[in-house]
C-alpha cells in the first residue's frame, strides 16, 4: 500500500489527539514510531491494517467511526493540503464527485494504486445514488469522504449508507445539476 | 412515414439522421451473421463479455448484432435524441448511460460498471448508432483499444452500407484497409511468404512517431489524413505493387525492393524517410512526420513472417531510441534487445527492494565556492553489475517505471539529507532530476513537499531540475506543479538548456530560477567561436529576465575562466568536482573553496 494512506492516519491522530497517543499507536501496532511514511513510499497492507486496529483501541472507537473520521480528515483537511488542484478544478460537491472516476484514473496512471470506483446516477433533484466499488469494501470511509467534501465545498447534505457497496446523498433543495434519467418518459 | 412523425421535437439534423435510416431500413433489418461475426470479434479481441451494434431510431433502439447478450432483449425504448447525448459530436465516447446500469448476459443480470461506445455513419457522415463495448466491472480502454473499437465501427458501417460503398464489404476489408487501401497484415504475411520463395526478402517498418501527439492534439481524423497522405508517398516512392500493410496504426511495413541489397538498404531508407518527412497540410496548420525505419535481416521461406515483421519493426524502435533515422537490423541489435529486457527484469526488482544508490555531483559559485549539488542515480545489481544511467533510464522511460524511479531517487535523496541534519551537518541543498511525467501528475507537488515534511525538511532543501522535454507536453499541468513548489520556496533548474524545445515565453512565464547551460555548449568553448556566443547571449538573455545561469560538463580551468568573464553564476562539471557519495560530498561542501581552486585567483 502506498505512505500516503498511513501518512493521512497519522496526520489525523496527531492533529485531533497529539503525537504522543500516534506513538502510543504505533507501540501497539508494533510498528516503530519513528516510521516516516512518505506517501509514495511502499508499505505491506497487513501492517497499515495492524495501524487502523490499534488506532480504534488506543482512541476507544468503532472501526466505523475511525473510518469515517479517517475519510473527513482525508477529504477535507489532507487532500485539500496536498491535492488542492484536484478541487479547483470543480466549483460544487456535485461537479468534484462526478469527476472522482476522471480523478482517480489519473492516479491510476501515476501510481499502482487501486482507489475505488463510483456509479453515479440521480433518483430525483435531491437524492443521488452512489454505487461503491472497492476491493477493500470500506463503505465508512466512502461516508467520512463524502462528509468532508460536503464541508469542503461548504455544502449542507446528509450522507446515508444504504447497502455495503451503496450510498446516497441526500440534498436540502434541488440541484441544479441533477440530469434526468436516459431512459425516463419525457 | 416521415422523420417528423418519428419525433417531433427533432432538431433538422436529427431529421436527416432520421431520414437516412429510414431509407436504408436499419430499423427494420433484422439480425445479420456477418456483422454478429464483427460484433463477436470485438467482444473477443477487446475481452469485453458485451458488446453489441445498436441502431438509434427515434423512440427505440435496435440491436443489429451482439455477442453475450440475452437474444430477447433486442429492442429498448430511447427518449432522448443524438444531440441531447451529444453523441453526433464524439466519435468515440466512454460513459456509463444509466440505462445501461442493469444488463443480463447469458440470461445473468449484472450492474454495468463500464461502458464505451463509438459511434457508427451512414456514407453521408450522419450518427445511425453505436458500436457498444460493455464490462461490469470498471476498467479502462487504452489508445490503441479505443482505435481498434473505431475500427470496428468502420467495418459495421462497411457491411450495414455495402450498397452504397461497393469495396466497404467485409472480405474486402480484411484485405485491405478501407481508408488507406493498404493491405492487411494478414494479407501482408501471405504475400511475404510467398516473396521468400522467390528472393530473400528484409522487411522494412516505417514509424511515425509523432502520431500518438497529434492524435491527443487534432483527433482521429487528422490521423487518418496523414495515414492517407504517407500511404500516397510510400506507393509512389516503393511502387504500387509492393504490398505495403498498417502494421498498427502509427506505423507501416513493406517488403523492400529487390533492388535494394545490402550495400545500398541504408542509403534508400534514409533518402525514403526525409521524403516521407516532408510537411502535410492539415486545414490551416501543418504536420511533419517524424520517421524512424528499420529494416530486418533477408528472410528466407523457413523464417517466421511474424518474427521477421517484428525485427524490421524492432530495428525502427531502435532507431528511434537512438536518435538515428534508420536502422538495418544485424545481430548486435538482437543482442541489444536481449540485454534490455534482462535490464528491465532486474531493474524492476531494485526498485521495488528500493536497491538504487545516489551519487551527487557538488556545483560551484563563480569563486569556486560550494553551493549544492545535483544527485545522481547509480545502480549496482547483483548480477549485471554496474548499469550505466544512460542505459537503465530509458529502459525505465520506455516501460513506465519512471515515475518509481523518480519517487526512489526523492525518497532516498531526502532519508540521506534528514540523517546528515541529524547528525548536525551543514548541507547545502541538493537538486533532484524530475521526469515531465512526474511534473505532469496533479498529485506530484503535494506528495514531493509532503515527503520533505515527513523526513524533517524544507521545500529548501531540495530543487528539482526539469528538461526542455515539459515544454512538449502537458504544459499547463507541468506549470501548475511548478507554481506550486516555487511558491513553496524550492529552486527549480532548467537543465539541458539548448537542446530541446525551450521556448522564450516559457522561461519568462514559468518559475525557472537557474537555467542549466548543456555540456555541448561548454565543451569547444575555447575554439568554437559560435559556441561561446551563444553561451554570452544565453547568460545575457537569463539575466536580463532574473534567471541565474549554470554551465554543464565545466572540463578544464580554460573553460571556467571563460565562463566567468561571460559572466555564468555556477559551474559544475569533473573539473571542479566528479560525482561522489554523498558523505564525500558533505566533506567538498564544508570546504570554502573547491579542491582545484587554490592556485587560481578568481578572474
């Protein structure tokens, strides 16, 4: 797995609870704390799943919950630092998520990373379905993710989980942008 | 019944659209064999488990042909029209249509996850439908998958209109190419084979190899035009009945004349591929081809004719890697082409083991005082031993590994920096060479100064030094990452200076601070009068724009004195220092003045 996933976890913990407890968590994942994770450095898989472990025991939450506060701090405070390009390219949550495929076929190019893949489709004005596909079958981070673009671009939506591979975000007001169905009756 | 009735709110073109398959009754057709063997082709070819030829009347969709679809499900309601899909405009479009999230194949219901589709012609240019490529499971198409998708659309539109174009039917183009008129390459290798009885004919293969620039620039069709005008000029150069075939679509292969034995093979190909070289007129602009041929070694009737195309296709490759217009394959270049493939091998495992080593070359100030260096990859393999940078970079180059490399040299470069720090030595900052591919990725400014944050470092602590090579590509991207590392306080060089394609605006707009002089220019300084010139109007022009100038490949105490009455900042070169490891480099740089300094005054 890429530095870049631990890089943001430990961003994440040391920000919201300090350096000492991102210790505190490598000492129980068995990990050296003075590993610097670059984030285009390699690192096996099992020991970045012993870090997320150790991360829900040392700060006393669910898996979902770390995940999804995983996928804020990735979306709206690591990515918007180290990615900012990748924002101004849209103007609102709608236009940044349908061009999540685009952007992330773009990573695909630059790196052997395997970022997931979404099925965008609108049910009404102000109900869009996204179906999620990812090997690693983190619905809840999908959720946190969403959560942080939304407050990225300053908007007010509801971010529901509906199935563990579909989400759907839910708008106050009708978006401008919702396009009709292909294959709805005029 | 009329267009009109068929939609009424049909834009006049959707009428003629319309109108044109109503008169070929496209939607009263059924089934065909020939073109299901098409659309089965694809699917097979493409490794698609759908792929179907739809036809797109005004409110419904007919299928034509299909492989691994459910046969029932062969028409489907249709509520917008070509242009609200803006599929007239694009030729070839991926997309995911919602109508197509639910498909059944082999009477198994599936979510679609991938869809491409390019569009199909009636012979007056009018959309009629689509060539339908379906996967449920995402993925991309490549170039080359994309042209071949196009091609298949082409020969649909051949057999769905072989009324109207009498040589668009299916046999006739798997012989020959209906755009170009060249013949297959299946053709191609019959006819081959049948010429070895007779002589023993080389095979030679044309590349173009700025074809794939302006297909990302001008599209398809400006590709199929200069397709059409090389096809002419080959013909009329090697003479009509000499098959010529696409051997993919940016290059060709023929079979040499007789008359070109192998005293005269390399003259001929050189003078054919300035001809072929000349300008073609593309509307207002103009294209040059830029050509590389190679020619394989006599065939004789027991030789492969695949391997034979593929050593004259070979030697083009060659030629192209190293600089030369036109190579004539021997035994050497067999040897070469197995030496690179061992050196891809075992490069791929150093820089997954992360096994490359850095050698850094120190720079000096016009005094001679140490003010950085540049860091140099060096790689000793267990078995290869020593590989020279100029022989694994353009293996990695070639083969996508540069990127990995790239990111070996930064991570590397940064843990030596950050162990120096920690060991309280003074280090000046280190320039590291960035490939255009890396520049070009949105995400590299971001993870390059995350990656000094992480090692402890400053954005000075690392320059990058770029080449002309940016100046072709992706501009704007490459300008974007720049901007962002400038603005973080990082030195960007612009190495190579001279011999690529810098141009004047882009060292005004762009963040360049020094601008790296080649070695060419710097080697006759004292005897080439037209070299010291340019050398003082490149340092003039630098810095009448605030660029500082440094001199490449400074060989001798002659070529240092010069450069500082021409008034060149910084020089670096095996005169003042050869590249070194990096703790004998911290040894140069805490010297005041560099070891062949002493006994020189400073001019």
């Amino acid at each position: 797995m890429k530095g870049t996933i631990p890089r943001c976890l430990q961003d994440y913990v040391s920000s919201h609870h300090g350096e000492g407890v991102w210790r505190t968590v490598c000492v129980e994942a068995d990990v050296d704390p003075d590993t610097r994770f670059a984030p285009q450095s390699r690192f096996d898989d099992a020991m970045v799943y012993r870090l997320i472990s150790a991360t829900t025991s040392v700060l006393g939450v669910t898996l979902e919950e770390a995940a999804r506060a995983f996928g804020r701090h990735w979306a709206h405070v690591y990515a918007a630092r180290l990615y900012p390009v990748a924002y101004e390219e849209n103007r609102d949550l709608v236009s940044f998520i349908f061009s999540v495929n685009d952007l992330h076929r773009r990573v695909i190019e630059d790196t052997a990373a395997s970022p997931p893949f979404l099925d965008l489709s609108w049910e009404s004005p102000t109900r869009l379905l996204i179906g999620y596909r990812s090997d690693r079958h983190l619905i809840a981070v999908a959720k946190g993710l969403l959560e942080g673009y939304a407050a990225h671009f300053e908007e007010d939506v509801d971010v529901n989980i509906l199935s563990a591979s579909r989400l759907e975000l839910v708008f106050p007001h009708p978006s401008p942008a919702f396009v009709r169905p292909w294959n709805s009756q005029r | 019944m009329t267009a009109s009735q068929h939609c009424p709110i049909a834009s006049p073109r959707e009428e003629r659209r319309l109108v044109a398959i109503h008169r070929h009754g496209l939607l009263e057709a059924g089934p065909s064999p020939r073109l299901n063997a098409v659309v089965r082709l694809a699917a097979n070819l493409l490794d698609f488990p759908l792929c179907r030829l739809a036809i797109v009347g005004s409110r419904e969709v007919v299928c034509h042909a299909a492989a691994g679809r459910t046969p029932t499900d062969s028409r489907w309601p249709r509520a917008l029209t070509f242009e609200d899909e803006s599929w007239g405009d694009d030729k070839l479009f991926v997309a995911l249509p919602r109508a197509l999230r639910t498909q059944s194949v082999g009477g198994l219901s599936y979510e679609a996850q991938f869809y491409a589709a390019a569009t199909v012609f009636d012979p007056h240019g009018l959309p009629v439908g689509v060539l339908q490529l379906v996967d449920d499971c995402p993925r991309t198409l490549t170039v080359l998958q994309r042209h071949a998708l196009a091609d298949f659309a082409r020969l649909c539109e051949s057999e769905l209109f072989a009324d109207a174009a009498p040589t668009g039917t299916l046999d006739a183009a798997w012989l020959r190419d209906p755009e170009t008129g060249v013949v297959s390459r299946r053709h191609f290798r019959s006819e081959l084979l049948k010429a070895s009885y007779v002589t023993f004919p080389r095979v030679v293969c044309v590349r173009i190899e700025n074809l794939h620039t302006l297909e990302s620039r001008r599209g398809w069709d400006a590709v199929r035009r200069v397709q059409r005008k090389l096809t002419e000029r080959l013909e009329e150069m090697v003479g009509s009945n000499t098959p010529i075939a696409m051997n993919d679509w940016a290059s060709y292969v023929f079979v040499a004349p007789s008359s070109w034995d192998g005293r005269v093979i390399l003259q001929e190909l050189l003078m054919l591929s300035q001809r072929l070289a000349c300008r073609i007129t593309l509307g207002q602009q103009a294209f040059v081809p830029k050509i590389v041929m190679g020619a394989s070694d006599a065939m004789s009737p027991d030789d492969d004719a695949g391997r034979v195309i593929l050593e004259a296709y070979r030697a083009a490759r060659f030629a192209h890697q190293n600089g030369h217009r036109a190579v004539v394959r021997s035994a050497t270049h067999a040897e070469n082409e197995q030496r690179r493939s061992v050196v891809l091998e075992r490069l791929e495992r150093a820089l997954a083991t992360r096994k490359l080593s850095l050698a850094v070359q120190p720079k000096f100030d016009r005094a001679l005082r140490p003010m950085g260096g540049e860091v140099l990859a060096r790689w000793i393999d267990d078995e290869l031993g020593f590989v020279s940078p100029g022989e694994f970079i353009p293996v990695a180059e070639e083969h996508g590994l540069i990127r990995e490399l790239g990111w070996c040299i930064v991570e590397g470069t940064c843990r030596l920096l950050s162990e120096a720090k920690a060991r309280g030595s003074e280090v000046p900052p280190v320039a590291i060479n960035v490939s255009t591919p890396q520049l070009e990725s949105f995400s590299f400014a971001g993870d390059l100064l995350e990656t000094l944050t992480v090692y402890g470092l400053t954005p000075q602590d690392v320059e990058i030094e770029i080449t002309e090579s940016v100046f072709s590509e992706n501009v704007e991207q490459a300008r974007r990452t720049l901007e962002s590392l400038a603005e973080a306080g990082m030195s960007v060089y612009l190495d190579d200076y001279g011999t690529g394609y810098s141009s004047l605006s882009y060292l005004k707009s762009l963040p360049i601070s020094y601008l790296k002089i080649d070695r060419a220019f710097v080697m006759e300084l004292a005897r080439e009068s037209d070299d010291a010139a340019i050398v003082e109007a490149t340092i003039a022009m630098a810095h009448a724009l605030g660029i500082s100038v440094v001199a490449e490949g400074v060989e001798t105490e002659e070529q240092w004195r010069l450069l500082c009455e021409m008034g060149c900042d910084v020089v670096q070169g095996f005169w003042c220092g050869r590249p070194m490891p990096f703790d004998d480099f911290l040894q140069v740089t805490s010297r005041e003045v560099a070891a062949c300094a002493p006994k020189v005054e400073e001019p």
